[in-house]
C-alpha cells in the first residue's frame, strides 16, 4: 500500500484499516506457528503497511487537534 492511497482515506477508515491489518498480521504469525506458511516475507510487509497508515493517522488526528 502507497503512503499516497493512505493519505486520501479519512482518519474513520484509517482506524479501521489498522484494525484489518492487526487481524491479518495476527492470521499470518498463526499459520507461520503452524508451519502452514512459506513466504515469510509477508509478515514484515504488513508490519510496515500497518506503520504507514499508523503514522498517516496520527498526523491526521494531530492536525484535527489543531
């Protein structure tokens, strides 16, 4: 996911996303445990969507605060 597509959703739809992202990166270290998963790599690419939109929201809502 591009910063720039995260830039564009609204802070509702951002906490929202976070929260899917929380969920699929929860899924992922399951089925790693379980040893149903090959790519690896997935984990860390969720981890650092989940940065970005982490970092976007908090600037929208430091924004809204002003």
């Amino acid at each position: 996911m591009k910063v720039v597509e995260i830039r564009k959703k609204s802070t509702a739809e951002l906490a929202t996303e976070s929260t899917k992202l929380r969920e699929e990166i929860a899924e992922l270290r399951r089925r790693l445990a379980m040893g149903e998963m090959q790519n690896v790599r997935q984990i860390r690419a969720k981890r650092k969507d989940l940065a970005r939109v982490l970092t976007v929201l908090s600037e929208a809502l430091v924004k809204e605060a002003r």
